[in-house]
C-alpha cells in the first residue's frame, strides 16, 4: 500500500488492522437512507467543546424538524439521538 509521503503512516495503521483488504462497507435499509442525510445535516451544526464535539441538542433537532418535513416526530428524535449518541461514541477512539 503506498499513497505518497503524507499519507503513508496512515495506511500502515490501516494495514496493521484490517491487512490488505479495508473492511466492506456494511449494507445500508433503504428506509433508513433519508435519516442518515438529515443527520449529516444535523451534525454540521454540532458544537464542539476542547476538541470533543457535545450533542446535538434537542433544541437543533426541533429547529430541524419545523423547517423540513418530519412524518413521526417522536420517531426521528429517537433515531437522530441514536445516530448521535454512535457518533460521540466513534469520535472517543
């Protein structure tokens, strides 16, 4: 695996972990597509606290949800807090 100068460290980690092959990336329901690029959209918002990034506030989500169109409300929170709390977890390691 080369990739230039500035790169190659990395893909030496990635290496170290996965070998040759880079992990597949899992398979996405199609009913679940629509939430993830309203959280993208959420988390360009997201504030960040001494490097660590804090939340997505209830307060950006309901802000979210009146200027687009929301069918179950109760439902998005709960995937969008899901989807969060994943990213504030991937963001420790």
């Amino acid at each position: 695996m080369t990739w230039g100068k500035a790169k190659s460290g990395f893909l030496e980690e990635v290496q170290k972990e996965f070998g040759n092959e880079l992990p597949k990336k899992p398979d996405l329901a199609e009913d679940l597509i629509p939430y993830i690029r309203d959280f993208e959209i959420l988390n360009s918002f997201r504030t960040f606290k001494d490097g660590r990034p804090n939340r997505i506030t209830l307060t950006d989500i309901a802000s979210f949800c009146s200027l687009f169109p929301v069918d179950d409300k109760e439902k998005f929170v709960r995937i969008m807090r899901s989807l969060d709390l994943a990213y504030l977890e991937k963001s420790k390691k």
